[in-house]
C-alpha cells in the first residue's frame, strides 16, 4: 500500500476509531526514533538548516534538549524538532 493509498483510506473513513487510534500511535513512535536519531548524530556548535513558514535558515546548534534543539540563525534563535534539521557540510 502506497501513502497515497492509506491517505485516501484515511479520507474515506475505511478505517474505524480504533484502528485511527493505532495509527496515531504508530507515527509518535516512529516520529519519536527519528528525532532521537537525528540528535544522537548532533553536537553544540554544528551547522543546521531547516524550513519554517517557506523560508530555510541556516544556523548553528546551541543546545540539545530533550524535545527540541534550539538553533542561532542570523534572525534570532529558534527551538526546532530535531527531525526538522538538516546537517550542513563545511
């Protein structure tokens, strides 16, 4: 089955109350390992960029929380869902 398919599924109401509930768990696990796969390869100091609101900013890691990371851009700070963030090379 395709994400095409289980979101037109979803859209249908093929699915019963239960069976929605499950698959909600399911994505907080799974978005849950991510990010704490994402900030297990983070330190302080790295270079990050990532996407708010259309724009993509760059910037450097500043602190690892346990559900965010906060990150210096040239506009101000901001505290970003690991999973959010994308390594820049130097």
């Amino acid at each position: 089955m395709t994400i095409d398919q289980i979101n037109a599924a979803i859209v249908a109401g093929k699915f019963s109350d239960s069976d929605l509930n499950s698959i909600v768990e399911s994505l907080r696990y799974a978005r849950g390992r991510l990010n704490r796969r994402v900030k297990s390869q983070l330190s302080v100091g790295d270079n990050v960029n990532f996407t708010h609101k259309g724009y993509t900013y760059t910037g450097h890691v500043t602190k690892i929380a346990v559900k965010n990371v906060t990150v210096r851009t040239v506009q101000g700070l901001f505290r970003v869902p690991a999973a959010m963030l994308t390594v820049v090379e130097d």
